[in-house]
C-alpha cells in the first residue's frame, strides 16, 4: 500500500511545467491509465494511489519538494483512522483510552498527535481514511463495535462523558478570551479548586492582569489550570511544558497527578522525556513519516515506551525507528582532551543594571571540548549573561592572541533576526554544504529538521517552529570556536531535540568547539553538559550565579533548591525523577546525591519508587 501526500502550500503549478505529470511513466504507459493528473478544480496535482507505482520520479522532478509517497505494509489499511483529503496526511490507529490512567503520547511532530487527541476529545469525527464522505456519530460507532475504543466513544457522543482540553497553540487564547485572569478561572471553575490551583502555580500575582498582557509561561500555567478546574471526565493536555521553567515543569507534572480524579481518562502529549515519564503511567509512540502518515503503537509502560524510543526499536512492532540509539552517560563525563588546558573564553565577575533587574555574576571561563550548561527559573537572568558574553566576544576580545569566532542563538525568534529573505539563502550564507546531501549539517539537521522542503519558502511567511528551527539550523551551521544557544529546544519535538543535541555533541568532541547552553529539558542537558551554571534570586528582580560547576556538584545544588531526586535508568543510562518521598527519594536526599545514586553494586527496582 502506498501513502501519497501533497503539500499544496508548497506546491505551485502556474510556477513550474509540471513536470510530475509530464515525466510519471504511468501517465506516459498505457492510454486511458493515469496516475497522477491536475484537478479541474484546484488546477494543482492530485496523485491516485491505487494506479502509482512509487518510482519516485514526481517526488524527484518536483522544484517545490511538494510531494512524498511511502510505501507501507498493506495490513495498516485495516486501522486506517482518518484522513485529511485524497492526499493528505493518514492516521493509523488512536490512543486507546484507559480509565483511571494517564496515558502520554510520544513522537515527532506531523505524525498525528495532535489529530489524535483532537478525535478523542470529539473535536474531529474520523472518516475511516474516506475522504468523500462525513461520517456520522452513529457510523462511528458502528464502525467500532467490539474494539476497546467503542465505549469510550458511546460515551463521548451521547453525553455522557465530558472532555477538558488544553490545546497546543496557547497564543491563540487571546484572541478568544477577554478579561482578568482571576475573574477567567473563577469562571471556568466547577471543582471549587482555582484558588488552590492558581496559588501553586504561581498565579497570584496576575490575577488582577488582562489575559492579552500576561506572558507565554503564565499563559500556560492559566490554561492548566482552567482545565484542572473543570468537572470533566477526560483531561487532555497538548505540550504542558511549553514556555515553562524547570521548576514550573516540575511542580505542573505533581499537579496533574494530584489534582486529575482518580476515575478519568487523562492523555498528555509531551516532549520533555523527564516530565513525560514522571506523569505518564502508560505510553504510546507514534510514529511515521511527519506529514505523510502517522501510526500508533501498541502501549507499553512509561519507561519501557521512552527506553524503546531512545534505542531506537518497537519490539512489539518489530519496528525500527532510527538507526543509532541514544544512551546517556552514567556517570560524570570524564575531561576531554585539551579540555583542561586550552580555555577559549574567560570573564571577570559582573554586573549587569537594568534599572528593573540586576545580575551578579561570578568570574569563569569556557574551554576547549566542553558545553556549559545553564539552569535557573525564567526571568532569573540567564538570556542576559549570554547577551553579555556574546558582546564580549563581539568587541573582539582576544585571549592568548587568538580572536575567538561565535555563533549566536537568540532566545526570541523572528523573520527580523535572518539576513536573508528566503531559507536557501539563509543555509547557504551560514553555510554552503547545508543544503548538499550527504554533508554533515544536512544529514544532522537540515533533513531531520525537514528545512529542504521548504528552502524556498521566504522567512517572513514561516511559523514559529520553523522559524525556531531554521535559527538552530543557521546557528549550528556556522563555523566557529564557541556556540551561544538560548532555548534551542523551545517549540521542537523529541526527534528534533535529539537531532540538535547529538550535533552539539559531534561537534564537541570531533572539533573541539564550546557551548553555552540556556535550557529547561533536563535530558537534553544531562546528554551533552559537562559543566552547569545554577542562577538564583528573585525572578524578575535579581539574578546571581557562581562561576561554571563540575556536571554533578551542578546538578546537585540546582535539583536542591527544586527538592527534586533523579536517579538513572539502568539500560540507556537517562535520568529519571524519582517520586516524591519513594524510598530511593529518601535515600538521596538523606545523603544528599540528588542528582542520582552513585553508590555502586546499589540496584533500585521499580516497586521502591511506589
């Protein structure tokens, strides 16, 4: 069976000779056989699946990259669950709901997530993948006798089971929404509990504040708890992390256990693997080809679904996913060579007045082979240490003689930021291989980004995660000595995450460059981090931080102040938060290891963290 997907905001037919028509062979065989062909209609392309060979030529021949055809196994039609236009993205299966679990959805982003929970929160009525049709409810339902989804939608269709969703996009939300945010979840309220919740989440102070002034991070914490506060029988919750700070991540994932009712349905689509293993009791992975089809897997327990992902392989699906697995180091990563001896940059201590906020900041230095990771609540002063050291290193200063090149990824992105109007062109200047196939930057980044697609495309007309990505993309392009990066995780899915993360480290150890990483997934940083900065203070006020600490004694007095325990997972060595006052919590923190147990021959199993 073969997936035949056009990107029709890509494809543009009055601009080429159509070339997927006139070259298709199909099209050149037999009279009277097409298979593919321009609508009377829309006058763009529409390919026919069932007369399409898959030889690739269309995709190849198209200027725009609008095309993709994958061949998949022919049993998937059967589970085939909805689908957006004749070629349009296919979804393969839904999350089956559990009652009185958590369910947490895993994947990269374009596989059907989001689709997915739209349908179970009755959002979209799925059409079976036939497009020429509406399905009714009652036809749903018909379709789904005897499978475990049919009385969860018998349920949801006739009324008797009330849905809380929190969406993706929260910028939105003003838009919609008029009004104080006191006077909002006040209103939103039916478990007598918005006072409660907005005190935890650190709402209080805003409370008086119109929705359209309160910043990205409140924002969500307002929408978390507006539906929190709803007498639902299924929560939903797209990306809760989005725009938070570690800390606020951490204590959101303790509120959704403790506040959702024992007896719902509950879905959470995540990308922090930290937060979505703490929260999740069960997990699905979706996966596929972003934008052309999206398949759910089996479900599979939080930690072995998360463990199954990083190595790379469904066993349940005898599925392989990627081709290399991604393990954590398990212990403080040694010095690397050189690391200790030749410093690239090196700063007195500093202060930074801006009137309304202060930093403090310690004297330190960066060297050779290492990344420094930093860590601190937002608005604690983290952007504004890296502004200052981009400046130094701007004003050229130059240590033992030797003028050190940068590459600077602000924290806030938009079209303004680029020098040039189109993606190629933007590639291109940071570097002339990154649209080459086969060249480091394109295979690293550039293609699991999916940026060649839209080479094309000028930046002004992307969305913000394009935009997110194409920074990250021309910022770890170029070539330099140290890489300043502000939040290169914000708005990528766990894919892209790792993709970044693994460059860094490649470029690290292969090249020997340095880093400065700003970041709030504790995994990412765990990964690549060999040293870690803690800022402390008062968010908004004060900031200070002390010189660069070893990746232990850093991630010790940072998970402190959080009064947070991690331990380690024993087969791909990534950090786990361990539950709050569980044996092994006890333990680490009465010795005083929160960043995990270093005590060897020590074996934690999974019942001590119940």
């Amino acid at each position: 069976m073969r997936v035949a997907v056009i990107d029709y905001t890509l494809c543009k037919p009055d601009r080429c000779n159509t070339e997927c028509v006139r070259f298709c062979p199909v099209n050149r065989g037999r009279k009277g056989v097409k298979a593919i062909e321009l609508s009377g209609e829309t006058g763009k392309p529409v390919i026919y699946e069932d007369t399409c060979i898959g030889c690739g030529i269309c995709i190849k021949k198209c200027p725009f990259n609008a095309i993709s055809i994958e061949n998949v196994p022919d049993e998937l039609e059967k589970r085939t669950f909805h689908r957006y236009g004749a070629n349009g993205f296919k979804l393969f299966g839904v999350p089956i709901p559990k009652e009185g679990q958590l369910i947490g959805i895993l994947g990269k982003n374009g596989t059907g997530k989001t689709t997915s929970i739209k349908i179970l929160a009755g959002e979209v009525i799925p059409n079976f993948g036939d497009v020429e049709r509406q399905y009714s409810q009652k036809e749903v339902l018909e379709r789904l006798r005897g499978t475990e989804l049919q009385q969860y939608f018998s349920k949801l269709y006739e009324g008797k089971l009330k849905v809380a969703h929190k969406i993706q996009y929260i910028e939105v939300v003003p838009r919609r929404l008029k009004g104080k945010v006191g006077e909002l979840l006040e209103k939103a309220d039916e478990r007598g509990i918005w006072k409660e919740l907005s005190k935890e989440l650190g709402l209080s102070n805003i409370l008086e504040s119109e929705i359209s002034k309160i910043s990205g991070g409140e924002l969500q914490k307002f929408l978390i708890a507006a539906v929190l506060s709803k007498e639902a029988d299924s929560y939903i919750f797209d990306e809760p992390s989005s725009f938070l700070d570690v800390k606020e991540r951490i204590k959101v994932a303790r509120m959704l256990r403790e506040y959702l009712p024992s007896s719902s349905y509950a879905f959470v689509v995540e990308h922090d693997l930290a937060v979505l293993d703490y929260i999740s009791d069960s997990l699905v992975i979706m996966y596929g080809e972003p934008g052309v089809y999206g398949i759910v897997s089996k479900v599979y327990g939080s930690r072995a679904g998360i463990n199954n992902f990083l190595l790379g392989y469904l066993p349940a699906e005898n599925m392989r996913l990627r081709k290399e697995a991604i393990r954590f180091h398990v212990s403080e990563l040694p010095a690397k060579v050189g690391a200790t001896t030749e410093i690239y940059l090196k700063w007195e201590p500093f202060v930074v007045d801006l009137k309304r906020f202060k930093l403090e900041a310690s004297g330190g230095d960066i060297r050779r082979g290492e990344v420094i990771g930093i860590l601190g609540a937002n608005g604690i002063g983290k952007t504004t240490f890296v502004s200052r050291i981009a400046k130094l290193l701007e004003e050229g200063r130059e240590n033992e003689n030797a003028l050190v090149k940068f590459s600077y990824k602000p924290q806030y992105i938009s079209p303004e930021i680029f020098e040039k109007p189109t993606v190629a062109e933007n590639l291109a200047s940071a570097n002339p291989s990154a649209l080459t196939p086969g060249s480091w930057i394109f295979e690293d980044i550039i293609k699991p980004f999916g940026l060649y697609r839209l080479r094309d495309r000028e930046v002004s007309g992307l969305s913000g995660g394009e935009l997110q990505k194409l920074a990250v993309a021309v910022a770890l392009a170029k070539e330099a000595q140290i890489y300043l990066l502000d939040e290169p995780s914000a708005y990528l899915d766990v894919e892209e995450r790792l993709a970044v993360s693994k460059t860094i480290k490649r470029l690290t150890e292969a090249r020997g460059i340095a880093a400065f990483l700003v970041e709030h997934d504790l995994s990412i940083v765990d990964y690549i981090c060999s040293r870690i900065m803690v800022f402390e203070g008062e968010p908004g006020v004060i900031g200070r931080t002390g010189s660069p600490l070893g990746l232990r004694e850093g991630m010790n007095k940072f998970l402190k102040q959080l009064e947070v325990t991690f331990r380690r997972d024993p087969v791909t060595g990534r950090p786990r938060i361990n539950k709050p006052g569980s044996f092994i919590d006890r333990e680490q923190k009465r010795i005083g290891e929160y960043y995990y147990l270093p005590l060897e021959g020590t074996v934690i199993s999974e019942d001590d963290e119940k």
